[in-house]
C-alpha cells in the first residue's frame, strides 16, 4: 500500500460504504410513504421533538465547524469560541421572539411570515430569492471542505468523494421529503456526536499527561487567550474582541434561526410552543457543547504535534482546516479512521440534504405557488423533486469549483457570506415582529439600505470584524423601516396596523400576542 494511503485502508473505505448504505436505505424506506403536498415540505407530524432538535443541530454543526474550528484553535486560540457561545444570546431571543409568532400562525415557510406581516407577496418572493442563493453557495462550501481534505490527504479523488457525497444526499432528499431528512440528520448527528468524542479521547490518551497537558497550554501557555485579544477594543469599537465576537455570533445564529428556511422549516413541524422550545434549547446545549469539543480537539493536536515534531510534515502546513483530517488518515487506527470519517461525511451530508429539502420547499410555496396558486398537492410534490434534482447538481458543479481554488479557510468564507445574504433578511423579520406600524414600503428600503452598507463595510472598512456585519444589518434595518413607514404614513395620510397576532404586542382589537414591547 502507498504511502499517501497508510492509516486509511479498505477497512475504513468499507466503513464509509456501509455509513453512506445505510443513509441511502433511510430514505428509500421513508419514500415508500408517499408523501405528499404540505406533508412532504413539513412532515407528518409523527417526528419526535427531539429528533427535530438533533435535526436542527446536525444542520448548524457542518464540516465547517468539525474542520475549521478545530483548525482555527491549533493554529492560535479560543477567541472564535465566543461566537459559538452567543448561542447562549441567540437561543432565548428566538424563543421570546419569534417561536410563539410562528406557532401562533402555522406559517408554511419562513417567508411566509414576510407576506403575513407585512401584506407583500413581493417580500415572501424576495426573502426566498434570497435564502435560495445564501443556501446553494451554504452546500457548495459544506460540500467542499471535508472531500478535498480527505481527497488531499488520503490519495482518493476529490471530484469522486463531492459526486458521491451529492448522489446520496439528492436521492433521499428527493424521495423521503422532509420526514426522511428529519430522521437521517439525526442518525447522522448521532454519528457526528460519537464521532468527535472518541477522536478527542484518543488524543488525550495519546498526550504525555493526558487531560492535564491541555488544562495547563489553555491556562498558562496562552493557548485560550492571548493578550492582543482584548474584552473590548476601546480603539475600534467595531473591530475584533471578546464582546464583538460574543454579540455579533449571538445575532449571527439568532439570524438564522428566525429567517433561514432549512432551520424554520423544522419549526413549522409543529404548532406546540412547548416543544418549539424544547428543539431550541436542546439545539443550542448541543451546539454548545459539540463546538468546545472542537476547540478541545484543536488544542489537543496541537499538543499532539509538539510532542510529536517529526510526525509534523508540510501536508497540512499550509491550510489550517486539513490539521484534523490529516491526523485521522494518518494517525488513527485502521477502522477508527472509517468511523471518524463517516461522522465528517455525516456533518456534511446532514447540511446538503437539510439545503436541498429546504430549497425546493420555498420554491415550491414561496415562488411556483405566486405562478400557479391552484397546485395540486401531486404537483407540488413533483415540482420539489424536480427542483431537489437541480440543485443538488447545482451545489456538486460549485463544490468542484470550489475545490480547484485557493481557500484559506472556509469558516470564515462562510462566515462573512452569511453576514451578508441574511443580516439584512433577518433584520426585516425583527422589524416585523418588534413594530406595528411599520410597511412593506419600509421594509422594502430597510433591506436595501442594509444591504448596501454591510457591503460598503465589506470593500471599504475592513478594520470592520465580519461578527459586526449582523448587529450593523438590524439596527440599520429597524432605524430605516420605522423612519420610512412614519413618512409614508405622513404623506398617505393612513395609518397601518399589523395584522392580527403578527406581532409581539396586542393588536387594536386587545388580543393579545406573546409577551414583548414594540418600537413603532
């Protein structure tokens, strides 16, 4: 056997055979229940809350973070940990905020509740439009990252390793609708879980005094902390620290659970406030827990590798996200190396499934329901598989592009693109449901004035951190639709009042909404 292939054998190739069967027959066996219309997009109801939660998990937590995580806290320190901590921000927000506004209006999409709200079919079209986008390049990088890791470090075929990871993805998506993604994400958040864990106890194990050598480099070696990473950057209040990173990671996830069509559509699973709280919290304790496991690993290698000098060679020398995949192919025992990189493959199959469901979803309901509004439950269905088939080609021709150029890394790519497609979205949601006063007209300018100022941001300020990118887009999103709305009331001489229950506060008729206050 050559060189290139030694710690990843026909044993580990076999393991990732079997993994990849395995998902393939979950949604052959949930296609034979012939779903259709609005069970097809939402489920039959039937799925545990708690299967939804892992769900929802498996979705957030990609490759990106199993990779570039762990590559960012080998390469220097935890401060990226701060972001994955504002979950802690972004979890009670959504609960207070929104969960009880989708539940009270059984939404069909996310941007459903855009054309509820604010009375604009245009505006449900637009936050769609967007999302699509946002998603396809979300699947193409997920689909990137762990294949030309592993193509690069265990001699396979980069471009063999995407398109068998977008078949089996686009196979069940197709056939089982959401209900055999629901189930397949947790089988594969399941497998990502054991995965991370029995990597990060082999490598303590490996360490010359195991847990203590990282307690002692995190706490008295700088490896958490350094001092150039200050609390607050007095000298550039929007630049990166500890409370910028914090804040801005908070409203970053809070922006995708509320206005991201792959995390909302697991909310519209159900109506129960109960257990739309329940898959929050159990989401966020889980995202918590699994990106310190990353960050855990990261430190661990690197302790791994000063203990090890000569095992260190240029492989990975130059980009920071191959670090874990090259001590899984080279460092691991034979079968282990398979598991670890079934629980990669799970973590990026999870996110292309969940993209390609939620995408054909809001197509279907968001876009092809304005063209056709009378849709048999039978051709919506269709329509979705078709679409489901075009974009996950669509996210495979991308993700081989992606492989062919030079990445640094891919959290951070993913990071600011994702700052830019759904700050400003999100950011017409918080209007929505904070104001009832406000109009599509006001919305309409919030979003571009949004938009155009993160993007100003981007190509003229970078002293600017991307985490800022989330807290610029809602306050100019709320500062520009309230002050357009007031003028526009101005000049109509009307007065417009949010329909019924869309909001956080009572509407003119007393009834009353969630607990919450409104700005305008």
């Amino acid at each position: 056997m050559s060189q290139e292939l030694q710690g990843f054998t026909w044993i580990d190739i076999s393991v990732l055979i079997v993994y990849m069967t395995a998902v393939l027959g979950i949604g052959i066996y949930f296609s034979k229940s012939r779903m259709s219309g609005k069970e097809f997009f939402k489920a039959d109801g039937s799925v545990p809350w708690f299967v939804t939660s892992v769900s929802i998990f498996a979705t957030i937590i990609s490759p990106l973070s199993f990779l570039s995580l762990a590559g960012k806290s080998y390469d220097g320190t935890w401060m990226l940990w701060f972001a994955q901590l504002g979950t802690l921000i972004a979890v009670p927000l959504t609960i207070r905020l929104f969960l009880p506004v989708y539940a009270r209006l059984n939404i069909d999409t996310a941007y459903h509740y855009l054309e509820i709200r604010f009375q604009s079919p245009a505006l449900r079209v637009l936050g769609a439009v967007m999302f699509m986008i946002f998603q396809l390049g979300r699947m193409a990088i997920v689909m990137y990252l762990p294949c030309v890791a592993i193509g690069n470090m265990a001699g396979i075929s980069v471009d063999l390793l995407i398109l068998a990871m977008g078949v089996v993805s686009i196979v069940y998506s197709c056939t089982g609708g959401l209900k055999a993604v629901l189930w397949t994400d947790f089988m594969q958040g399941v497998i990502l879980l054991g995965g991370i864990a029995l990597t990060l106890i082999y490598i303590v194990l490996k360490l010359d005094n195991g847990a203590a050598d990282i307690a002692d480099a995190l706490f008295s070696q700088g490896r958490f902390l350094t001092a150039r990473d200050q609390l607050i950057d007095w000298n550039n209040l929007l630049g990166t620290s500890i409370v910028v990173t914090l804040i801005g990671g908070g409203l970053t996830t809070f922006c995708t659970y509320i206005s991201s069509q792959d995390i909302v559509q697991r909310f519209t699973t159900t109506t129960s406030v109960r257990d739309l709280t329940r898959m929050t919290i159990g989401n966020g304790l889980l995202s918590i827990t699994c990106a310190s496991l990353f960050f855990m690993i990261g430190t661990a290698l690197y302790l791994y590798y000063q203990q090890r000098p000569e095992a260190i060679t240029e492989a990975f020398r130059n980009s920071q996200d191959q670090v874990v995949v090259y001590f899984i192919t080279k460092e691991l025992p034979v079968g282990i190396t398979g598991i670890i990189l079934a629980a990669l493959y799970a973590a990026a199959q999870s996110s292309i499934s969940t993209g390609i469901n939620s995408i054909a979803t809001s197509w279907v309901m968001d876009v092809q329901s304005r063209i056709s509004p009378d849709m048999s439950a039978h051709r919506q269905t269709r329509i979705a598989r078709y679409i489901s088939l075009a974009v996950g080609v669509a996210a495979v021709i991308t993700a081989m592009y992606l492989a062919r150029i030079d990445i640094k890394s891919a959290y951070e790519l993913f990071k600011a693109f994702l700052g830019q497609a759904l700050g400003a979205l999100a950011g017409v949601f918080i209007l929505g449901a904070l104001t009832r006063k406000t109009t599509a007209t006001g919305a309409f300018a919030a979003f571009v004035a949004a938009t155009a100022l993160i993007l100003y941001c981007q190509f003229n300020i970078p002293s600017i951190s991307f985490w800022t990118y989330s807290i610029i887009a809602i306050v100019t999103t709320l500062t520009v639709g309230i002050a357009v709305s007031r003028i526009q009331s101005m000049i109509t001489g009307r007065a417009y009042h949010a329909p019924e229950g869309s909001t956080l506060v009572k509407t003119r008729s007393g009834s009353s909404a969630a607990a919450g206050g409104a700005l305008s």
